[in-house]
C-alpha cells in the first residue's frame, strides 16, 4: 500500500495527511473529518511510510503488512483492534506467521488494525504500482524460475547492436560522407565543382 504522507500523532484516535511544514510544527489534515490543524513541536508524529514491523527474519514495511491484511479480506475490513488480545494475536499471525513475538507487542496489532480499517473505511487504500516507463522484468528480484534468464537476455542484446554496428563501419562512418561534401569557402562563395 501506498502510505505516502499519511501521519499517526500520538494520542490521537485518527490519522492525518500531512498537508505542509508550518513555522511551529506539521500543518496536517484529519482524514475522516478533513479539519486542518497544526501538530506542534512536541508532538510525536509518525509518518506511516516509515514504520515496519518486526519479523524473525527482517523488517516488513507497514505498507506491505497492510497489502498483506488487504489480500487476507480480499479488500474488506480486517478485524476490529478492540477484540480480546489472544484474538488479535492469532489474527496477526495467520496474516505475517513470522512476525516477532517478542518485539511486537499487541499495542502494535491494535494500531496497525485501527489504522487499516480506518484507511480502507476511506477508500484510501492505494496499491503501489510499477514506476511508469519500466521494461518487463527490469527491476523485479531474482528468483530460482528467473535466475539467469533474464541477465542473460540483457548482454546479448547488446553484443548484437555492438556486433551490427561494427558490420555497418560504426555510428562514425554513417556520418562521415555528409561532411565529406563540398564545403564552403572560408570568407567567400561556395566554391562549384571543378573550380
């Protein structure tokens, strides 16, 4: 999911969207209310694009955590952040089985379920889509299917323009009989041939 300028302010039951940086704090915008204020100096303010969540492994960004609860209700509401802790927990654990237990305390699961449901509530959340003008393939992780394939693919194409331009003379030669003309003479008339 796409969280980009989408702030948490601490002790507030809501979430933001930043708006511009004032001279005494954060000029922001309450999501479900839309009033504007300013989030002073003081507060602790979270940007959502900036949060992850601890796996055994490593951390997962909010983002794909949220795309993760999107694709386990196929779009829908995920589960309240007021159920009972043991029913938060095995939630969270059936949507990142590898989230740790240790470091991610149920007060986590509760903010990052109040926050999905308020976002998807809004229709605001967004899929992050591929950056426009990228090849097919280019810039996707490499997997045991992909492998080799697709590096492989990438040099030969360009030993072949290589290869077509050394048949050809070189880009140099294609431009060469062009200046090959007759020039024109320096301070005069261009001189006709046989002159």
């Amino acid at each position: 999911m796409n969280l980009k300028d989408i702030l948490a302010i601490s002790g507030e039951g809501t979430l933001f969207k930043f708006i511009a940086q004032g001279k005494n704090g954060v000029i922001v915008e309450n999501l479900e209310t839309g009033k504007r204020s300013t989030a002073g100096p003081t507060a602790r303010v979270s940007a959502l694009d900036e949060i992850s969540i601890y796996t055994d492994s490593e951390d997962i960004p909010l983002g794909k955590v949220m795309d993760m609860i999107w694709e386990k209700e196929n779009g829908g509401p995920a589960m309240s952040h007021k159920e009972p802790d043991a029913e938060l927990k095995k939630y969270f654990a059936e949507t990142l089985p590898e989230y740790n237990r240790e470091r991610v305390y149920t007060s986590h699961i509760r903010k990052v379920l109040h926050w999905y449901n308020i976002l998807q509530g809004l229709n605001l959340l967004v899929k992050e889509e591929e950056p426009a003008g990228k090849e097919e393939g280019e810039g996707q992780p490499v997997s045991e299917e992909t492998e080799g394939k697709e590096p492989a693919a990438k040099p030969e194409k360009e030993k072949v323009i290589e290869a077509d331009k050394a048949e050809k003379g070189g880009a140099g030669e294609k431009t060469a009989p062009k200046s090959r003309k007759a020039p024109a003479a320096k301070g005069g008339e261009p001189k006709a041939p046989g002159e």
